[in-house]
C-alpha cells in the first residue's frame, strides 16, 4: 500500500507540475459535488484547515478553482472548479488512465474482475463506516 501511494503522488505531478496528488484529489471532489466550501473539504478528508487552506490557496494562485458567494447564504463562500480547473483535471485523468490501462494490459481478465472486486472492497471500509 505504501508503494502504491508513492506511485500514485508520483504520478500526479508527473502530469502537472502544479497538481499534487492532493490538489488532484480536492480538484475531484470539487467537480465531483459541483463545489463545495473548503470547511466540506477538510472535514470530508479528515484534513486539517490549516492544509486546506494551503492547497486551495494554491489552486486560486493557478487560476483552477475560484471562490463564489453562496447563493443561499451570502456570507459563504463555495469553492468551484474554474474552466482552466476543469481542463487539467480532465488531463490529468486521461493520463492517469493511459497509465493504468498500460500497467494492467498483460493481466489476465479474471485478475482485472477480481482486483477490481478487492479495491472496491478495500475503499468500502470497515462494516458499518461511511463508503466513499
């Protein structure tokens, strides 16, 4: 597993040298749920706000997401994916997936079934824990 993380934050700035895997992370979620606040992020990931504060600082200084007010509630403020947002992260999950159909072209299509059997079980963690 802790090869697998190495990898996986390897890869993410391999595709964009702005993108952590952190930053890849948050740029999904946020397309994910249409925006959200930075508060939803750091509670979401268990992050400290500290942190996410960083990252979506970072983000804003690249111009991939950008801040709106809430239209319910005007002393909020929604984190939203910016067009240029939009555009690295859909890069930056062709690439990724070009990465992993390579990685996994050789398997055998019962280990491709039952790798993707075990890592949707991993993901689901523990009975009774919110799913992902």
């Amino acid at each position: 597993m802790t090869i697998f993380a190495r990898r996986a934050r390897a890869s993410a700035g391999r595709m964009h040298p702005e993108l952590s895997l952190v930053s890849y992370t948050l740029l999904g979620h946020l397309e994910e749920r249409d925006g959200c606040r930075a508060t939803d992020l750091a509670a979401h990931y268990a992050l400290d706000k500290s942190t996410v504060s960083r990252q979506v600082a970072a983000l804003e200084r690249a111009a991939l997401i950008e801040r709106r007010l809430d239209p319910e509630d005007h002393r909020v403020q929604v984190l939203h994916l910016t067009e240029a947002g939009r555009e690295i992260l859909a890069q930056v999950t062709r690439s990724r997936r070009a990465a992993f159909r390579e990685r996994l072209a050789e398997w055998p299509e019962e280990d491709l079934v039952r790798f993707a059997a075990y890592l949707e079980r991993y993901n689901a963690g523990p009975a009774g824990a919110d799913a992902e």
